[in-house]
C-alpha cells in the first residue's frame, strides 16, 4: 500500500477539513461572546495547538498532542480497579 500524494491527500480530506475547521471557529466565537474569560489555561492551549498547526513543519498531529497532554510524572502510578 502506498502513502497518498499531498494531491490526493488533499482531495480526500479537503472538505472534512474544512468542517472541522468551521466548527472550531464557531466553538472559539461562542467563547469571545461569552465576555471576559479569566486567565484559563485551556485557551492558552487551543491558542498554543492553533499555532502549531499553522506552522509549516512534519509532525504537527504529534506537537498538538503534546500540547494537551499532562507532563510526564515517574511517580505515577496505574489506578487500581476497585472490585
């Protein structure tokens, strides 16, 4: 199996895109007209993952996961089930 041209890549998931992309808009939009946000972190995020995915470099998917992702803690440990 081979890897799709940027071309066909492009006209496979044009259109999803372009959805996704409208539906964030509009989730941003209903924040903006919510007023004044106090200094959340979250927005700090979307606008950090935003510029990752503006940028013109490989492994976007991979920064944005990054991104929202928790810091990585040696201590932690795998949550027991409770039977």
């Amino acid at each position: 199996m081979r890897p799709l041209t940027a071309a066909e890549a492009l006209d496979r998931y044009f259109l999803e895109a372009r959805c996704r992309i409208l539906d964030l808009a509009a989730i941003l939009d209903r924040i903006d007209r919510g007023g004044n946000l106090p200094n959340d972190p979250r927005i700090h995020q979307l606008r950090q993952a935003l510029d990752a995915l503006r940028a013109d470099k490989p492994s976007r998917a991979e920064q944005v996961q990054m991104i929202f992702s928790l810091p990585y803690d040696a201590n932690w440990e795998i949550p027991r089930s409770r039977s």
